[in-house]
C-alpha cells in the first residue's frame, strides 16, 4: 500500500481502478464517491475484498475530517 496523489487517482480510474471506501456503513451511506465499493474498516479481510477483480488496481479511500 502507498499515498498517491490527485494525478495518480485519475490515471488509475481512467484505467479502471476500483474504489474502496473504508468507512463505517452509516458514514458510507451519509456520503461516498461515486461507484465506491463499501468494505468497512473493521471488516477489511480476505472475504470481503473477494468481491474486488482481481488485476484492477484498488484505490481505498477514508475521509477523516481530524
């Protein structure tokens, strides 16, 4: 895992990357980018990242406003 910057972001997404928001369901739910892929935090494991396709990049994101 490694930060990327905005350019960075963009440059995977137009190659398909998927979006992974990490937050709680409730904050998910109040706001998301658009297409992200809910798998909280606490429950971030081999089961649940097996819906993501394998060999697409993966951009987790969390908004953490502290």
């Amino acid at each position: 895992m490694r930060a990327i910057d905005r350019d960075e972001v963009q440059r995977l997404l137009t190659c398909g990357a998927q979006r992974v928001e990490v937050l709680p369901p409730a904050e998910y739910e109040e706001e998301h980018l658009p297409g992200a892929i809910s798998i909280p935090l606490k429950a971030l494991d081999r089961e649940t990242t097996g819906q993501l396709e394998r060999g697409q990049p993966v951009i987790v994101y969390c908004y953490d406003d502290v």
